[in-house]
C-alpha cells in the first residue's frame, strides 16, 4: 500500500535532494570551465588586439561572459544531474527499496523537485541580478570591439513608430541638441492596413500642431506619380518620445524595468511581441530547472539488472535536450511573430510537463 505523505522520509528526502544538489553544482562548475575557457580562446586575441588592452581586460570579459554561461547552462546541469542521481539510486537498488515501501515514483522524485525549484529561484535572482548586468556591460563593450566604450551620442538609428494606421520610419533621430530632430523619413500611408502612398522628408522638426517636414515629397501608389511639397506640417499625433524611446534588448533588463519599458513602447507603438516573449521566458527559463526530474524520470525505474538502464538513461537525455531545442525554436518564432508572446515562453514548457507526466503515469504509475 502506498503512503499518502508526499515526502514520507525526511532522511530519505535529505538523502536525495543533498545528492541532487550537489551533483548539479559539481556539473555545473564542470561546464563552466571548460566553455569559458574554449569561449576566452576565441576572444581573448580579439581583446588583445586592442592597442591599450590587457590582462585586466581579458579578466573583466571573464567576469561578463560568465554569468552569461552560468545561466545558458544551469538547465543542462539539472538535466545530467537528475540522470546521475536517479540512474545511481537505480543501480544501488535503493528505487526498488522505496517503492517496496509502499512509496509511488511521484513521491521518489518528490526531493529531486522541491531541490529544483530552490535551484529556479535562486536562478531566477541570479539572472535578474546579475545576469542582465554583465549582458548590458558586455554588449556594449562588444560593439566597440572591446574598445573604449564612449559616451552615449544620443543618435538613435532605424526608429520605427505606428500612428493610427500609418507606419513611420525614421533612419536616425537626433536627441542631444534643444530638440528632436529626424532624418531621412518615410511615412507609409495606409487605408484600412493597405498601402495607398509614401510620404518621404529629408529632415523633421516638432512644431505647434505636428512636425515640420522638409522637401517632403509624395509618392502614390496607384497613379505611381510622385508630388513634390516642399515644407509642410505632417505626423500631428506623433509625440516626440515616440521617437526617443531607446531601443529595448530584452535580455539586458530585469523583469520590472523590462515590463515597463513594453509598456511605454506599446503606447509609443512600436511592436513589442518579440519583447513580451522575452519577458515571460524570464520565468519559464528559470523553471525549466523543475521539468528535468520529470523527463529524467525514466532513468529511475526499470530493474537495473536488465541491461537497459544505459538505455534510459539516454532516453532521458534525449527528452531533457529536446525540450532545449524546443525552446530555442518557440522563442525564434516568437521573434518572427508566428507564436504569440505566451506561447513561445509557455508552450514547450506545457507541453514537455505534458510528456515527462504520460511518461511516468504509463510506466511507473
């Protein structure tokens, strides 16, 4: 018969998630060093090559990349380690004495989860904390080459801002003057989301009532004639923070900060969808940790002395890296717009639990 209690030994609960923990952290370190050092291969030459540069520099790239490494690769650390704790508990026979005792497979993988979502909260502060920073600080040194960073210019380049039905482009915005001054403008036109004309300027000042658009000119789609204005007043319900609004990296803000800078922009209307998926990965990235006791389940049970424990043990390997695949391409197809926000963050997610939970009620259970 088995016990109702979800955690029916403290010692045996103790026992496993102290293993599972361990091992993580020891995989994890493992990881870390050896990509750091195959990353530095490749970058240090490059920091080098810099004339003023060198070893602090070299030191500074390691203590940016590497938090970054930390956070790509803790779920692979979750994933072999689940594989290894729960493979060596098999082997030692100590599954077969659990469940001898009248515990099911959910309550023998009940430590290895409550061990994971400690690991997804401290993930999820380490990336909110730390992570974001040292991306911010890295990106910016990699655009110079791993030069001296200057200060920032107050060009903003490529802006694009919805006004109604109206798409404007400005290829650059000029904000370190006394005002806001856009260059090289093309507003697309559009009735009922078709393109009807083109209106291009060379430069754009805010005035009383919109903006001052210089030899604009205006092409029209279906006659194909193009009008020459000269200087007129268009974009009367464009503000000028639409066209300031930085550009947002996701992966360089916190939670918080990035929630509100969706929102600005959204109200700025720029599209932000790509921005909504990063800010929910913020969280089913970290929890993905809570997911690879499930799919790494199948290398507990079994009896080991049949031969096929390698076997599941590859199986879940196998289960645990598709769900990364998986991931990675929600997430670019959120970027693309052809997921929703919530599904690229959620879907592979729900779907893998989905998986790792069939799995262990068809097999085990």
């Amino acid at each position: 018969m088995q016990t109702l209690s979800f955690f029916p030994s403290r010692t045996m609960a103790v026992y496993v998630g102290r293993t599972f923990l361990v091992r993580t952290i020891a995989i994890l370190f493992a990881l870390v060093l050896v990509l750091q050092t195959l990353d530095l291969l490749g970058e240090s030459g490059k920091i080098l090559a810099v004339a003023g540069n060198g070893d602090n520099d070299v030191w500074r790239y390691v203590g940016m990349r590497m938090p970054q490494i930390v956070e790509t690769f803790l779920p692979f650390s979750v994933l072999l380690a689940t594989i290894l704790t729960l493979a060596t508990l098999n082997q030692n026979s100590e599954v077969i004495a659990m469940k001898a005792s009248g515990m099911s497979a959910h309550q023998v993988l009940a430590p290895l989860f409550l061990a994971a979502f400690l690991v997804a909260g401290v993930s999820f502060v380490f990336n909110e904390r730390i992570v974001t920073r040292s991306t911010a600080a890295l990106n910016a040194w990699q655009k110079v080459e791993y030069a001296q960073v200057p200060k920032d210019s107050g060009v903003r380049a490529n802006i694009w801002v919805r006004s109604g039905d109206d798409l404007i482009n400005a290829m650059t915005v000029e904000t370190g003057g006394p005002t806001v001054i856009l260059r090289n403008i093309t507003i697309y036109e559009r009735t009922g989301g078709v393109l009807s004309s083109m209106l291009k300027a060379d430069s754009a000042k805010p005035v009383a009532g919109g903006w001052e658009l210089t030899n604009a000119r205006r092409f029209l789609r279906r006659s194909g004639t193009l009008e020459q204005l000269g200087t007129i007043v268009a974009m009367k319900d464009v503000r000028t923070d639409q066209f300031t609004l930085a550009q947002v990296d996701g992966d360089e803000l916190p939670f918080n900060r990035l929630q509100t800078a969706i929102s600005e922009l959204e109200t700025a209307g720029r599209p932000v969808d790509s921005l909504k998926g990063v800010l929910w990965h913020k969280i089913s990235g970290p929890l993905s940790s809570i997911l690879m006791p499930l799919l790494g389940a199948v290398a507990a049970f079994g009896l080991a002395r049949s031969g096929k424990l390698f076997v599941r043990a590859i199986i879940g390997m196998v289960l645990g890296f598709a769900y990364f695949v998986a991931d990675n391409f929600a997430l670019a197809m959120g970027d693309l717009g052809a997921y929703t926000p919530f599904l690229a963050a959620w879907g592979p997610f729900i779907l893998f639990a989905l998986i790792g939970e069939m799995i262990l009620i068809r097999t085990e259970e």
